[in-house]
C-alpha cells in the first residue's frame, strides 16, 4: 500500500515491474472475499448434491439467499445513509419524524408490494414448480421405482426392500438396519413410518427430508445419480440417543447392484425362520 | 389507548402469561415422590394404529432392596481389605457393617442387598435410555422391539451375549458396564455414553430384574468375569497366523454354523478325511440355528451364525474381542465356550483369521469373486 500511496503523489518514480505487482496484489485483495466464500462453502458447506432433482434444492436456497442478502443490503443502506446525512451536527437540526405522512405512508406500502412480488411471490413460484413437478410427481414402479420400506423406530432405521421377486412380506425380503443399497439411475420410492415417535428421514446429499410419523405413511423419493455413500440422520428430536441415529445409503451402479440383491436375498433367505411370527412385517404399499 | 396506559397494561399482560408456567415449575419443585407417579407419569394410552401396544402403566420409585448374588468371595474380600471401618471378621466370613453384603451359611455365598435408591435411580434411567427397546419392565419387548431382529434382551431370563464372560455364568458388572459402553455392531443397542456412575445403577437395576430363584436372586448361578486374554502368540506375524486360523477354523468345524471359506477339497485335506467327502450345497452359507433358548412371547428365537464378509460383527471390531468372543461363547446361541476346548494358539489363529475375512470382504468388491469361486469349485 505503502508504495502504491507514494507512486500517487508522485515523490518516487515506480518501475513498470512494481506498478505490475502493486495492482495484481489489488486484484488478489479484491478476489479474496469471494475466494473466502468459495473456501466456507467447501469445507462447511453442503456437499454436491448426488440425486437427480437434489440441484434444484440448492438452487432454491440460493435464490433465497441471494434475494435476501441483496434486499438486507439495500435496507441496510436506507437505515444508515439517512443517519449519519440528517443527524445533528453544528449548522443542522435533526427533528423526528414518525412516519405519518401520506408520502409515507405511500413509500411503506410501494416497497412492500414490491417485496412480496419479488421475494415471496418468486420463491413460491419456484417452490410450486419443484413440487409439481418432482416431489409430489412420485414415480411408480412402471417407472422403474425401486420401493423401500423404512420403519423408524427409538433408535434406528429399518428398511425393507422386496427382494428379486418384487412382492413386500415375502420370505426373500431384504431387511436391514442403519444400512441402505440402492441402484444408481433409478428412482428410489420411499414409504416411511415410525413404531413409536416421530422421526424424520433426512439423507442430505439427495437433499430429501421426510417425517416419519407413527400411524402414518409418507411418501418421499429421490434418484441417486452418484455411486458412493451417504449419511441417513434424523432431522426430529425422537429422544435420548436421537443423535447416534444415523445410517448409511450406499448406492451401487447397476451391474453391482444385481449381484448385490442376489446375494442379499439368498441370505435373507437363509435368515428367514417361518416360526417367527414378526419377521414379514410390511404393509400394502401406498402409491 | 393512550402511552401513558399502555405500558402498564403490557406489563400485566407479561406477568400473566408468565404466572402459569411459573407456578407449574414451583409446584413441582422437590424429587419424586411416590404419589407423583400419576401424576407425572399419568398411564400412557398407546396410539392405535399400524403398531399399537397395549396401555402402560409406569412406576418410577423402588420401595424395596433387592437381595442378589454378589460378585462373590473374593470380591467382598478384596472389598474388606480396602474399607477395614466397614468390614470386620466374624468367624470365617466378614460382616458388614453397612448391611449390603451378608454371608449366607446355607447357601454358602455372600448375598448383596441393593438399596431401593440405588434401583430407583437405575429404575429412572432405565426408563429413559433402555426402555424403548427393552421394555419399560425389562422383558425385553419395548414399543420400539417389535420386528426387531436380533430381538433386545429380556432381563427377566438372565442369559447374556457378547458379555466376553464364560456362557454357564452370569456377568460381573464390569462386563455389563463393558458391553452398554461398547455397544452390539449392527444392532440399535449403540455405544452408550451414560456417564459411569448413573450406569452402574442401571446395571444393579437390570440384575434385580431377574424373576424369583433365577439370574442373580437364585444362589446357584455364579458371577463371571471377562475371559483372560494373555499374549497373542501371533502378534507380528499375523500373516502366519491368519494361515494357521484358516485351518483351525475348519478342521474345529465351524463351518457346521458359520461358512466354510474354502473348498471342499481344501476342507477334506484340511480335514485329514477322504477325498471324495462331500458337503450340503449351503456349506458356504451361514446356518439358522432354530429354537435356541432364548424366548421371545413364546417365539424361540432362532439365531443366525454371522458369515464373517457379510454380516456386521456385533463385540469382534479387532482379534482380542474376537477372541475373547470366541473363548468365552455366546450364551444361548450355540456357540460354546471354547476356551479350553482348544489350544489357546488356534484360538487367537481363529481370532485373526475372522477379522482377516472381515477387513478383507466385507463390503469389498472382493467378496463378489471370492464366494463365486468358492461356490463353483466342485
């Protein structure tokens, strides 16, 4: 900075080299903050999504935080330019002003529509268009759904999943705890309740979150479009060990997964005791 | 309204609202009593539904001290040598002056009397920790146990896995403290972290759970410890080893419950038998053991030998908890208490061999080749 100022005033002749240097270190100092960013959202931020729709997600909250920051900015700006221009300093009398007057009045109520439209309005736009057309748009095993049964319980997730022969409540069904296959490339279809709290099933590299209440069955589904695997955390404080409630998706190309389901069947298979009469618990699955 | 009224009046509006919760918060000032039970534990009405539960009733005080077999001889002497004030001899036994461990000519064993407020603490966290899966009076079938396979353990038939204790004893209480902090691989019971001296109440509250004349209330039963370990003869050479194991495992025959990981020519050399023997086509499957001793409503629970690359491991994350596993057994599942049955060298070979499939297999691609070759072979 030093030499920058002197270069300024014109007390020293700088070599071309310097002036060079002087500027890129400005250039570096102006980019920091965003490099800054970049660093914060890599180390603390979320990971990139791994679902097909899970980009739509971070592009809503993006929107939302850009549209806030820039507004929280812009309120920032109103708030302090008036008070440092009208406070009272020698040669000038700052008088309060509550506000009453029709122009007032007026401004308030312009700058509120003009928010909502922005703001409100636009996130709602976009949230109604995810929804129609991914969240509620639940796809259907024709559509090459893969159905999973997910039982909460205090505290654990239990998932069932059919087996090769496609039926809930058969012999061959694959049931696991804390742990999770799924096919890549292909919409996993989740039915999701819970034997006794309310839990909420949150897999946050899909970017899906759903609650598991007891009683009744929520749909939510996702399609992983990256091998590799995941974190299942509660989202719902369900009690003590809340926090030790994590399980695992792995998602496994396709080829994988074929031999994955075949083995895991046959051992299901071996594992399954016709004397026991709570091993095929599954309900009719809700569409 | 005009200013001057307006604070006043938002001041008693605030005082209002503050006036229920306080007064809710100062009546229940003061430890539990015996008649709060209904009223702070009012009978649960469970909601019906896809998984209702009958109505509950749950009581949180303990009036009564529970009689049990203590740890034993030794520990109530070591115990005497340390509070000398407390203890004093009285003919060949000593006599305790608190009262908690008394010696019983008839039986032969000292008893311990646990007092009510030590169960009644355990009782609580019991309550809030364990009861979800084990039951709110400790049989083992909580609202959350339902479907739960391997089922939670009922405290009311006094067998125990995975204690690392020999299976024909019952658990010292460092063995159970020793389980709840490490937890059970693959199962809901995690690694609780209950801080030491709230866990040792829950452990004397599940050992009083024990119904009339069985677990800790019957004199017979003796209390074990965790099996001892000694060196591992293997240590530095674990490749050796893991061999060794290979062929420990089989010829002891475990493969008669767990997998075989070898084929059948490997296992009729290893066997020293007949080269023509055959095997079941499930020889490299895990087996089901059905009707084991261990009941749940009625239902004999039936309990799967783990295969090693498939299976998470419930108490054998490294070669000493295998072993110790695998010396001490698994009470009630048909694992036998193999320490003794066997060379000390097998069993650690055994040991090393079983965390050398794991660490190899279990969710490996690995795996995928190593069964299909196995499986293939004639």
């Amino acid at each position: 900075m030093n030499s920058l100022l002197i270069g300024c005033t014109g007390r020293s002749r700088l070599p071309a080299r310097a002036w060079l240097a002087t500027l890129t270190a400005l250039l570096a100092l102006a980019c920091a903050p965003s490099l800054a960013a970049q660093e914060l959202a890599d180390r603390w931020g979320p990971n990139a999504p791994a679902s097909a729709n899970g980009g739509r997600v971070d592009s809503l909250f993006w929107l939302i935080t850009t549209m806030i920051s820039v507004s929280f900015l812009i309120v920032l700006v109103m708030l302090i330019v008036p008070v440092l221009r009208d406070r009272a300093r020698p040669g000038h009398k700052a008088h309060y002003d509550e506000g009453s007057s029709l122009h007032d009045k007026r401004f308030t109520a312009i700058v509120s529509v003009i928010v909502f439209l922005v703001l409100d309005a636009s996130v709602l736009v976009m949230t109604m268009k995810d929804l129609r057309e991914v969240v509620w748009n639940i796809p259907n095993v024709e559509k090459g759904a893969y159905q999973v049964e997910v039982l909460a319980q205090q505290w654990a997730w239990n998932f069932r999943v059919t087996g090769e022969d496609g039926k809930f409540g058969t012999p061959d069904d694959i049931v696991t705890i804390n742990t999770l296959t799924l096919p890549m490339d292909r919409p996993a279809v989740f039915n999701v309740t819970s034997k006794d709290v309310i839990h909420s099933f949150f897999v946050p590299d899909m970017r899906v979150k759903r609650d598991a209440n007891p009683g009744a069955i929520n749909q939510v589904w996702f399609k992983p479009v990256v091998a590799g695997s995941y974190d299942i955390l509660c989202a719902e404080l369900c009690g003590y060990a809340h926090y030790q409630m994590h399980g695992t998706v792995n998602v496994l190309p396709a080829e994988a997964f074929k031999a994955w389901e075949k083995e895991a069947g046959a051992l299901a298979l071996t594992a399954y005791d016709s004397n026991d009469p709570e091993a095929l618990w599954a309900w009719e699955w809700k569409e | 309204m005009t200013p001057s009224l307006l604070r006043p009046a938002m001041a008693l509006l605030l005082l209002a609202g503050l006036a229920g919760p306080l007064s809710a918060c100062l009546q229940h000032q003061g430890s539990l009593s015996e008649d709060d039970h209904e009223t702070v534990n009012p009978p649960v009405e469970q909601a019906v539904g896809l998984f209702a539960r009958a109505p509950l009733h749950v009581p949180l005080v303990i009036t009564e001290p529970a009689k049990l077999v203590s740890p034993g001889e030794d520990f109530v002497e070591t115990l005497a040598a340390a509070h000398p004030e407390r203890f004093r001899k009285d003919g060949e036994h000593w006599a305790d002056a608190t009262g908690e461990f008394t010696w019983d000519d008839d039986e032969e064993i000292y008893w311990q009397l646990v007092p009510a407020d030590v169960l009644t603490r355990g009782r609580q966290d019991f309550v809030q920790f364990c009861s979800s899966c084990h039951g709110l009076e400790g049989d083992g079938y909580g609202r959350s146990a339902q479907h739960l396979r391997p089922p939670p353990r009922s405290f009311k038939q006094s067998s125990f896995k995975f204690t690392k204790v020999p299976s024909d004893k019952l658990p010292n209480d460092d063995a159970l403290v020793t389980l709840v902090r490490h937890g059970l691989g693959g199962t809901p019971m995690y690694p609780w972290a209950v801080s030491e001296e709230r866990l040792r109440d829950i452990v004397q509250y599940i050992k009083s759970l024990s119904p009339e004349e069985e677990g800790w209330r019957d004199a017979v039963n003796e209390i074990g410890a965790v099996v001892e370990t000694g060196a591992d003869p293997w240590e530095g050479k674990e490749a050796q080893g893991i061999a060794a194991g290979e062929i420990a495992y089989h010829r002891n025959q475990c493969y008669g419950c767990h997998p075989a990981y070898v084929t059948a020519a490997k296992l009729n050399e290893i066997r020293g038998v007949d080269k023509t023997t055959t095997y079941a086509a499930d020889v490299t499957y895990p087996k089901l053991k059905k009707d084991s001793s261990y009941e749940v409503l009625g239902y004999k629970v039936a309990i799967l030998a783990p295969d090693f690359t498939w299976q998470t491991l419930r108490y054998s994350g490294n070669p000493l908890e295998a072993y110790q596993t695998i010396a001490a057994g698994i009470g009630g599942a048909g694992m036998p208490t193999w320490k003794g049955a066997m060379p000390d060298e097998d069993l650690w070979a055994i040991a090393h061999y079983v965390r050398h499939l794991t660490d190899t297999y279990k969710d490996k691609p690995a795996r995928a080749a190593f069964m299909a070759a196995l499986r293939a072979a004639p």
